[in-house]
C-alpha cells in the first residue's frame, strides 16, 4: 500500500523479503509487485527493489535514474525512463530481458508472467518475451490503443476510437 506521504505498508507472505520494506523507504510515488519482490519508484526518479526468488537478481540497474514508470511479474522488473526508453532487468528465462532493440518513444509498460509489453506514443504496442500463447504478437492492425496490461499468458489493450 503507498501511502499519501510517500511511505510504504506490506503485508503477507514474506518467504523471499518481497513484504520486508526498507527501513526509511519515503518519497515514494509508484509501486509494483512481484511474486518474489517489490518496487517502488521514487520521486527522484529512482526505483528501490527488495526481495527476491534468485539472490541479486531484483537488484536495480547500477546507474538506473529518469524513471517515470514501473511494472514487475514474477521474475522481471521494468523501468521507463523519462527519454521513452525501457529498462529490464531480473531473471530471463524467455527473453522478457531482451527489450527490443531501438524501442523508443514508449508511454506505458506491462509486465506478465513471461512476456513484457510497451505502449508507444503513436498509440502502438510492442511485446516481446514468452510467446507460446501469443501473447507478445501483437494483432494486425491494432491502433490507437491508450493503455495495456499483461497477464500470466495473455495481454490487454484498451484502445480509443478514432477520430471520425
């Protein structure tokens, strides 16, 4: 739970440290969290990461700053810069690390269970990571979307009408 003075309360299961907040976390402006760990983007633009099912392996990008956006699944953590990039780090076992390379322009972002997605500013989306639903190809045609979400083995658009 973020609370309105920037802190944060968890609770629950705490078999990897993913309910043990740091001491002193605050000025905290986003959360996201994981099955085995949590995030929380500050007001700075810096992320804070805490447990975690493989040691070091939510451990924050040396260097990770400009982050307006997070988004975490079971094993990977994202992070959207200022500048429109994404910055993926964790545990890949189907390539949800390997953002795409020259992804750009990106507003929103969307982690599930394998696969990851970005929104980009055009109002199209890119996926990339676990596939074997279809989950990362992104249908034909689609456009004008306005905001995404990723399950465990499926994703979600919202998309607005266009203009007539």
């Amino acid at each position: 739970m973020l609370r309105r003075d920037g802190t944060v309360v968890a609770w629950g299961k705490n078999e990897y440290g993913q309910t043990t907040v740091p001491a002193g976390l605050s000025g905290v402006t986003a959360i996201a969290a994981g099955q085995y760990h949590s995030l929380a983007l500050r007001r700075d633009g810096t992320v804070v990461a805490w447990g975690s099912y493989i040691p070091g392996d939510a451990a924050v990008p040396a260097g990770l700053s400009h982050v307006i956006a997070i988004a975490t699944s079971a094993l990977v953590s994202l992070a959207l810069k200022s500048d429109g990039t994404v910055v993926a780090w964790g545990f890949s076992d189907f390539g949800q690390l390997a953002v795409p390379k020259g992804l750009s322009r990106v507003i929103a972002i969307a982690a599930g269970e394998k696969h990851c997605l970005a929104l980009k500013s055009d109002g199209t989306v890119v996926g990339w990571g676990k596939n074997d639903h279809g989950q990362t190809t992104v249908p034909k045609g689609l456009s004008h979307v306005i905001a995404i979400a990723a399950g465990d083995e499926f994703s979600l658009a919202l998309v607005s009408s266009p203009a007539p």
